[in-house]
C-alpha cells in the first residue's frame, strides 16, 4: 500500500502542471494546431508560417 502524499507536496506538484499549460494555440493550417507557452515561440512560429492563426 502507498504512503499518502502531503498537502504541501501535492500543491506543489498541482503549481508546477497549472504554471506548465501553454498559453497560445496556433492554427498553421486547417489540420494543424500547435500549443506554445511563450511569446518569443509565437513569434518564430508567425514568422515561419505568416498565414497562421492565433486561436484563444
């Protein structure tokens, strides 16, 4: 049987997978939609693919 986790451990680790979700989706085509987390990835993958489209 396993130990039970503490709260603080546990929101620890709960912090760390809400801050890592990405931030933007980015439709490049009609099949293709691609998740970042930074604006500087936005902007590489906007100049790479001009026609992109920023989804919310």
């Amino acid at each position: 049987m396993a130990r039970k986790k503490s709260k603080a451990k546990v929101q620890k680790i709960l912090n760390e997978i809400k801050n890592s979700t990405p931030k933007f989706k980015l439709q490049l085509d009609r099949r293709t939609i691609i998740t970042l987390k930074t604006e500087e990835q936005l902007s590489k993958w906007m100049q790479l693919y001009p026609k992109a489209e920023l989804i919310t």
